[in-house]
C-alpha cells in the first residue's frame, strides 16, 4: 500500500486480537442490547430492510478528506459520490460525471457533469433544504484536499495537478503538471468525493460527525463507539437496469463491537448480515482446508471470495550492514526456500494466491512477472553453502513483524534454517514497525502493500529509486537505472495494454535481484447471510450497498 496510507489487513485476524480485546466482552455483551435495538433511527416495520454489519476497527471520521483507512472508507462511499468511480472489475465509470474527455498528451482533463445529483438534504441550504451539485463543488472540494490547514492524507492524490477549474456549472477542467495515465484511478478514490460548502464552513471540524454528501444514504445519528445509522436518500439519481430509483434498503446499521468472536457469534444468530473478517479461532470452524465453505455452513450462509490488491511480502533492507542481506545468494535462497503452497493452506485455509510472480498482485493488469519463483531446496541449500564458503560464516538475520503474522514469520523460521539461515524474529508494535521500517532500522520485514488505486504503477514505485524512504515508498533502497527509466517512461503510455506489459516487464527486470519476498497475493472474502443478494465483491474490498437487498 501506498506510504500515504495505513497498512490494513482485514481479510485474516489473528488470535491475538480476540485476545486483546477479551477484556472488553463483557462490555460488547452488554452493547448487544442497545446496539440491535433500533430505537427511533429505523422503525420496526422496516427492520427487514436495514442492514447490518460490525465494524470492530471503529470509523474515526465521515469525512471524505480522511477517508484513510478502510472502516472509514466504507462509510463514507454510502455517504458521498465523486467524479468517477470502479466497476467490480476495476473499470472507471461514470458517477457525478457523466462523460470526460483526455486530450491527446494527457495533461487535460475535461469532465461533464450530471444536473440531476443533489445533496442531502439540511438546514445548511435554507428554505429549499438541498440544491444542485455544480462544476464549483468540485473545485471546492478537491482543492480542499490541497488546503495544509484542512491537513487531510489524501493531499498527495492531487500532487501531480496543477489546475481546477470550472468552465461553467456543469464542466470542470483539470489540468496536470506532467502526463499520469493512471490519474482518472486516482479520482475514484474516496478522497475525491464532494462535499458542499456551506456545510463544511458550518459544521467546521464537525463535519467529521455531521457530513452531508450525495450518496446512496444519509447520515441519521452516529453514536460513537456504539452505532452509526444510515438512512435511504430519497434524493438518489442513480437507478438500476429497470429503472427504479437505488437504493433498495432503507437503512444502514453499523456497531462498533470489538472482539471478533462476539462479531462472530452475532452474524450465526442473524443478528447481523456481513461478517467481513476470518479470525484463526474460528476459521477452521467456517472454513475446509481447501478455503471452501463448511458443509455445516451451505445451507445456512453465503461466501464470496475473489483477488484483493494486496501483496503479503518481506523486505530486505539492501542498504544494511548485514552481508547476509546485501547477499544475492541469500536472498534468492530465501525466495526458493520455503513452500508456499504449504504455507497457504495451513496457516490460511487456502485464502490467497502463492506470491510466486512478483510483486503485482493477481486482479491487475501487468500481473505474471516471468522470473517465476519455484520452491526448490536443494537449490536454496547450495546456495547458502556457497555464501558460507565465500564469507566463513552462516547467515543470520533479523526479521521483524507485528503478532498479528507471528504464525507466518515462524513457518518461514522453521523453514529457512533447514537449508541453512538463522533467523531471529523481532515482534514490535504495528506503529513502531511502521517506523523503523521506513527510517531503515530494519534489515528484513514483513510488509503489506495494498492499492491506493488500480494501477500496477502504485506498486512499482516501491523500486524507483527516487521514491527511497523516509521521503518515498522504497523502504528496500532498490536501485537500477534501467528500472528507473522504465519507470519514468511509463507515464507516457496510455495504451492500457502496452502500459500493462510494460509493468510486467518491469516487475521482472526487479525481481531478478530478489530486493523482496512475495509471500501471497491475498484475497477477498465475505460471508453474508442468505436473505441478503446483490453485493458484490471487487479487487480493492470497497463495501457497495446501494444495490443491495434484503429480503423481509
């Protein structure tokens, strides 16, 4: 994931979480009561249409501007629309804007816009309580991401634009400083969304608590730490395939319940309709070995799974003192040393794809680098002993991890020293990885990169050695001109095919000096109750409700 956002992980909890919060489940319990009570936010009569999900990570802001971390992220998309938008398979499509136009070297933008998008409706906008989104919104909006005062993470996102500007009410006009193919990406993301104004000059600071978009639904009540409830948005323009006025439901419930199994507990009792996290205290009770719903289970739930943009990989810090590390033999070694396949289907039932193609996750364009990464260890052991005979000694390095993938961290221990590589693990708190990871205190990590946006240059930037940490993503300190200048090539190829090969090739051309280990490209997977149809999973785990139904 890009160095501007949080690493999350929510495909696979582990059990120390569960333990952390254990403390807290008396408490939990206790919210049960108030938490599935809908009380005046939704009427009963309508309770069969409301849905319900736990966000056990908690949402800090509704905020579109901090919309940083994933819980934050799927509340906000049922708030608030922007200019374009992702298909469930990664396509950009229309949203607010309902065409746009590139001009020839791709340095402007034009966009129209729809007259039928209005926001929310609030005293903010006086007698007529709601108006018309216009081109203005957005130029507002989006040079508010830019504002130092506003101090919103997302402000990187327009770092390469040099211009917003409005032609009239329904154009807006973009321009960049230099051609980035992978920008109308960038737009999707759920920074880019608007917001009005008037409420955000009322509201100030609060707005985080009291946001007024355009979505799907609206904001009702949010009771920190407790419930957050969401109502239909009557004012909705998009409609589906028959012409009927999105959304179906008439209201979003989200509790904010923090130990897992209470969560899981809740989603067997129907008590809620998503559970969107696979703890190891009961993955094995939902899950075959294979990754495959439990016979138990068919009859009784429904599970989605598909390619999540994520790459679950170790680092090497090739700028460190050890000799092990700056080893070409070394790293190889521990690249072919370990059995993937194996490791995937003990310690993950089966959920993910085995990191053996380079650092381009499955699910986007420029996946399949060639240099392909085949478990042999025999190879991995000659190897080594060829470093032991050149440098008189055995390899011995540090790897450092948080507790949530302490599991993996010691299958690879347990692996590595049967072909002859001592490794000591260093758990550290999450934050302080984080940390030490991008001032280059670590000579070997465990890392997650997750896609900002879907565009195979989001992980290729990790090799540009312009981007070296602390100022940039490439906490490996790779480097090689001929990468380099593929790099800045790039963004001159607006051909999609053409860019994604070149990706590929560009994600082999590193992968030949191993400055990381793919472990595996994860997965997305949901389990929802049966009466819930129409949500749909997609490569970038965003939560899409709008389409959504529940049956009484």
């Amino acid at each position: 994931m890009s160095y501007f956002v949080t690493n999350i992980q929510p495909l696979l909890m582990r059990n120390n979480r569960s333990k952390q919060h254990s403390s807290l489940v008396i408490f939990a319990l206790v919210l049960i009561l108030v938490c599935f009570s809908c009380g005046a936010e939704v009427k009963e009569e309508k309770a069969g249409q409301v849905f319900r999900y736990n966000e056990f990570a908690n949402i800090t802001s509704l905020d579109p501007a901090f919309a940083r971390v994933l819980p934050n992220i799927w509340a906000t998309t049922q708030l608030f629309n922007g200019l374009v938008q992702l298909d469930d398979s990664l396509n950009v499509t229309a949203d607010i804007a309902k065409d746009w136009y590139i001009s020839k070297e791709g340095l402007h933008y034009e966009f129209l816009l729809r007259d039928d998008v209005y926001y929310h409706k609030s005293k903010v906008f006086g007698d007529a309580l709601t108006r018309k989104v216009v081109a203005d919104d957005f130029v507002y909006s989006l040079n508010r991401l830019r504002d130092p005062k506003v101090a919103s993470p997302g402000g990187w996102v327009l770092q390469n634009v040099e211009k917003i500007e409005a032609t009239n009410d329904s154009i807006l006009n973009i321009k960049l400083k230099k051609p980035f193919p992978a920008f109308l990406g960038l737009l999707t993301m759920r920074y880019c969304s608007v917001v009005p104004k008037e409420a955000v000059k009322k509201f100030d600071e609060n707005f985080r608590s009291q946001p007024i978009g355009t979505g799907a639904f609206y904001f009702k009540n949010w009771e920190e730490d407790v419930k957050l409830v969401l109502r239909k948005n009557p004012l909705y323009f998009e409609k589906d395939d028959e012409g009927i006025y999105l959304p179906y439901l008439e209201a979003v419930a989200i509790t904010f319940i923090p130990d897992i199994q209470s969560e899981f507990m809740l989603f067997l009792q129907g008590k809620l309709d998503l559970l969107n996290s696979l703890d190891s205290s009961y993955k094995d009770e939902l899950l075959t070995t294979d990754g495959e719903l439990s016979q138990d289970y068919q009859g009784r739930i429904n599970m989605q799974k598909g390619p999540y943009l994520n790459t679950e990989y170790l680092g090497f810090y090739l700028d460190a003192k050890s000799e092990a590390i700056r080893s070409p033999l070394v790293r190889e070694a521990i690249n072919i040393g370990f059995d993937r396949k194996k490791m995937i289907a003990y310690l993950r039932n089966n959920i993910g794809f085995i990191g053996n193609r380079g650092f381009i996750p499955r699910g986007l364009p420029g996946h399949g680098a060639s240099t392909a990464i085949r478990y042999n260890p025999e190879r991995a052991t000659a190897l080594i002993e060829e470093f032991k005979r050149k440098k008189g000694k055995i390899p011995e390095i540090t790897l450092a991890t948080d507790a949530n993938y302490l599991d993996i961290c010691e299958y690879l221990q347990r692996a590595l020293e049967k072909i002859g590589v001592k490794i000591k693990i260093d758990v550290m708190p999450p934050a302080t990885l984080k940390q030490a990871r991008s001032s280059g205190k670590l000579e070997m990590f465990r890392a997650s990169w997750i896609a900002d946006y879907p565009d195979a240059e989001n992980y290729l930037s990790l090799f540009y050695s312009k981007n070296y940490s602390p100022s940039g993503p490439n906490y490996t300190h790779y480097k090689k001109d001929e990468f380099d200048l593929r790099y800045e090539k790039s963004f001159e190829i607006t051909d999609p095919k053409l860019r994604a090969l070149n990706y590929r090739e560009m994600d082999s051309l590193a992968m030949i000096e191993y400055p990381i280990v793919p472990l595996y490209y994860d997965q997305v997977i949901r389990f929802t109750q049966k009466k819930i149809s129409g949500l749909k999973i997609n490569p970038v785990n965003v939560l899409k409700l709008k389409s959504v139904k529940k049956k009484q």
